[in-house]
C-alpha cells in the first residue's frame, strides 16, 4: 500500500507551533497533539511519522530551555533571598529545560506515533 509522504520540514514546524498553541489551551496534551499532526503530515512510514513527532518536540524544549536559561541569571538574585540556606541548589535549575525537553521530546514521539498510524490508515 502506498502511502504519499508530505515534507518533513513542513511536518516539523506545523508540529512545533501546534505544540507551542496549545501549550497555552490545553497544556497537558499539546506535545501528544503537536506530535500527531507532526506525524500526519510527514506520514510515509511509521519511523518517518516518529521522527517528525520527536523533532517537533525537541524543538519546542530548545525555545523553551533558552528563554528559561536567559530569564534564569535574572531571577536568580530574587530567589536566593528566599531560599536561604538552598541557594546553593540554584544552578539546579539549569536542569528543568533539559527534562521539559526530553518529556516533550518523548510525549511528542509517541503522539507522531498515533499521527503516522492514522495517516497509514485513512491517506490513500
């Protein structure tokens, strides 16, 4: 069965910019989501369709570690005030953007997944 492959850079930013829309709507699903319509439009194989979730998602996770690593020497000085003896554990947060990143990344994977088998399924 043949199945029409759409642009996987187009799959990507459609994907990314799902992702970054609903983040603000529903933000519990806008990775699996993203993913999905990643995978749809990139369809193709099964691989292909997980490839433009997992890009999607590491895209949205590198714009977000860099605003949080930009904004973090700025907040620093607020917060270390206010945690005192912890202060110390600050530049722990430097790790956040890198396991948003993965978490999206993943949830994004598995959402091109669901994308690619219902563009196998329905794409003639």
């Amino acid at each position: 069965m043949a199945t029409r492959q759409g642009s996987m850079v187009a799959a990507v930013l459609i994907g990314f910019i799902t992702n970054v829309a609903l983040g603000f709507i529903i933000p519990a699903f806008n990775e699996l989501v993203g993913g999905a319509l990643a995978g749809y439009i990139a369809s193709g194989t099964l691989g292909r369709a997980v490839l433009a979730g997992f890009l999607a998602g590491i895209l949205g996770g590198l714009i977000l570690s860099i605003i949080i690593l930009a904004l973090l020497p700025f907040i620093s000085p607020i917060l270390a005030p206010i945690l005192g003896p912890l202060t110390g554990l600050l530049p722990l947060a430097a790790l956040i953007p890198i396991i948003l990143s993965i978490k999206g990344a993943l949830l994004s994977a598995v959402g091109g997944v669901i994308g690619g088998l219902i563009a196998t399924y329905t794409k003639k």
